[in-house]
C-alpha cells in the first residue's frame, strides 16, 4: 500500500527535531554535522536568531496579501539585490525551477518583443540540472529524469560544458541565448571556467544573444562572492536564485537587466505567493548577514581551508577519491568507489553530505561554519574514507 505521503524520495531514516548552527539533532538525540544544508539552502544553518526572529515577527503582523497590492519587504529585498548585483529589476517567486521558467519566458519574451520572434531557444549543457518541471526537464536534458513524461518540451539544445567550440557550433537563427549554471551542482560540482564564462558573454554579444545563468545552487554567498559570475568579470543579461536566499525558507528571484525585464510587463507572467511579506523578511534577513563586512571573504578564505583538506583526502585515500574539486564552500569529492557507498561511511561518522553526477559526493556547508567545525567534518571524511576503502577481497569480488 502506498504511504500517505508520496515515496518520491529514498529518505534516509533520520528525522531531525532541532539544530544549532551546522549541526543537527535526530528525534532519538543523535547529533550530525550538516555539510549537505538541505542540498545548499540552509546558509545561514540551523536556529539562526536573526533569520528566526525576522521571521516569527513578520508571521505574527501579515503573512501574504497576494501581488495585487504592494509588499513593501518586496519591494526593499528587490532594491538591496539590484544595488548588489549587475540586476536592474528583480521578480520573486517560490522555488529554483520556477525562477529557472520565468527567466526562459523573459528570454523568450524580450526576443519576441524585440522583432525576433524566431529566436526562442536556448544552448544548455551537458550535466546541467535546471529543476523538474516540464521545460526545465527539457532544459536539463537528462534522459533519466526526462522517462515516462511524455515529448520533451522544444528550444533546448545541448552542447558539452566548457567547450566553446561546441556552444559557436550550436548557434541557429532560432537562438535567443545561452543558459548555464557557473557551477553545476546536480552535475558533480563541475566549476565552468574563468575564460570559458568570459568567452560566452563576448560570444552573445556578437550574435546579439542573451546570457542567462542559473545561480540556484552557486549563489547567494555559496562561492564567496554573492553570485558566483562575479569571479568571472562579466556580466549576464538575467540570472536565477532560489536555495540559499531564503536560508531554508522557500523563495525564488529572478535578477534582470532592464533589457530583458521590460518586456514582462503586467499580466505576462504571476505567482501567486511569490514575494509574499512573510518570504522576502526571511530573504532581507539573509541578507543582513550574507552582505556584512568581512562575510563573504570567510566564505572564501574557510572554503580554501576546505578543499586544502579534500585535496590531502584525496591524496591518502587513493583507493576511495580519484579528485576533489569546487570553489569556496561548494566543493565535491569524485569517487572511485560509488559515491552512495561513500556517503554512507560519512554519515556513519556523523557527516551529512549529500551525491551528485559523475559518482561525486557533495560537500555544501551552511555558510556560517566554524574553522572548528571543518576541521571535525575533515576528521569524519577521514573516517568515513577508511570505512570505505575497499579490502583486497572485496575488492576481488567487485
């Protein structure tokens, strides 16, 4: 019989009551170091005070009135990421995927509006992961997740990642742009190179295209920098954030040039809770801490002291890690054994981390650990590695 709630997820049997910082506890009291945060989105980890209390206050003052009247957290949340980003006007919805659609329709729309109806499809990437609605499905590309739900979607084409031969190769009169993610997560946290993101931008510059980057999982902090282009120089035409943004609290944006974002004007795309008072406090509580002198560059120097300690992992356990590989606190171990087996000795040890593509295990730390608190998740990764290190004879049966 089928459980009351839909077996769409292998869940693991651990059911978390509380948490402090990046650590978790379980019903029956068993404590867990968090490198996985909800798959990137607890940045802020667990029980933050400041994200907690903004939230609790605004839930008891007005939760939702809907986009027919003004939200003034909105419209302040909308303002701070337009001074600190390349973005001139920001929608807001619930979730990655839908953010992911309205910035397809936007790309879409400004073509359209701009006399080029005939340009409405997108160059993606090979190992991308976009989110699972019906396009985004089309846009990810992958056959696995595209199985049993009908004709794909048109106007996705893919073409392999960091190879801009491949993306000049793939340019019809029907493109209206090109859209990646600056580090694929679900891919197996697979940073897009410095000249290769540079080279994309003068590559839609010179055939009039746009460039959209999805910045669900790389952004908001995740890289140390707010949003992970940045270390690239450039600058996209719109980009997607959802995850981190709310700090666990579902919210979705999407940031625009006024190029782009002019042409959805009123009754061309809606939410109905996106934006809502109650999500864009969560989203300027983040943001409070996220934008504080001095965050970010911890971000970047703990992720360095991170993948110090994966680069000595992979080196002592060659049997286990073929390579590690990321950028500030988004960092990945690719396995030689399989990497379910992996993260399994790692949550033996207390560790939650979380798989990707290309048999990597995913190494996504609230933003907000401790030197302390890398050091102890290296001490279980080491651990859980010797657990994991094949034996002469299981090795022979494998």
């Amino acid at each position: 019989m089928i459980p009351a709630l839909m077996p769409t997820y292998n869940r693991a049997d651990l059911a978390f009551e509380r948490g402090d910082g990046a650590w978790l506890w379980t019903t029956d009291g068993r404590r867990f170091l968090d490198f996985g945060s909800g798959i990137a989105t607890a940045s802020l980890g667990h029980g933050n005070k400041h994200l907690a209390d903004a939230i609790a206050e605004q839930a008891h003052k007005v939760m939702h009135v809907s986009n027919l009247y003004r939200i003034p957290q909105a419209e302040r949340l909308a303002a701070r990421l337009v001074e600190a980003t390349f973005a001139d006007s920001v929608f807001f919805c619930n979730s990655g995927a839908e953010a992911n659609e309205g910035m397809v329709k936007m790309v879409r729309k400004a073509m359209a509006e701009t006399g080029k109806p005939e340009r409405f499809r997108l160059i993606c990437f090979e190992g991308a992961f976009h989110g699972r609605t019906l396009a985004m499905l089309a846009a990810t590309g992958n056959k696995k997740y595209l199985a049993g739900f009908g004709p794909e979607v048109d106007g996705f084409d893919h073409v392999p990642f960091n190879n801009l031969n491949a993306v000049r190769a793939a340019i019809t009169e029907e493109t209206a742009g090109i859209m990646i993610e600056p580090v694929q997560g679900e891919g197996g946290i697979r940073p897009a190179d410095i000249q290769f993101m540079q080279d994309l931008r003068a590559t839609c510059d010179e055939f009039g295209l746009l460039l959209a980057l999805d910045e669900i999982q790389s952004g908001m902090g995740r890289t140390g920098k707010l949003l992970a282009h940045e270390w690239a120089g450039i600058e996209p035409d719109v980009a997607s954030v959802a995850k981190g943004i709310g700090g666990g609290f579902p919210l979705g944006a999407i940031l625009a040039k006024e190029h782009v974002a002019r042409h959805l004007v009123a009754g061309t795309h809606g939410t109905t809770f996106g934006g809502n008072p109650l999500a864009c406090t969560a989203g300027n509580a983040v943001l409070d801490i996220i934008l504080a002198p001095g965050f970010l560059d911890e971000v970047v120097r703990k992720g360095r002291m991170l993948a110090a300690g994966l680069a000595q992992l992979v080196r002592d356990f060659p049997a286990v890690f073929e390579l590690s590989r990321g950028i500030g606190l988004i960092q990945g171990l690719k396995c030689v054994v399989p990497a379910g087996e992996v993260q399994a000795a790692f949550l033996a040890e207390g560790l939650m981390a979380v798989t990707a593509g290309e048999n990597v295990v995913r190494l996504v730390p609230p933003l907000i650990i401790t030197d302390a608190d890398v050091a102890e998740a290296l001490a279980m990764m080491r651990r859980g590695a010797a657990r994991a290190t094949p034996t002469p004879g299981k090795a022979a049966a494998q």
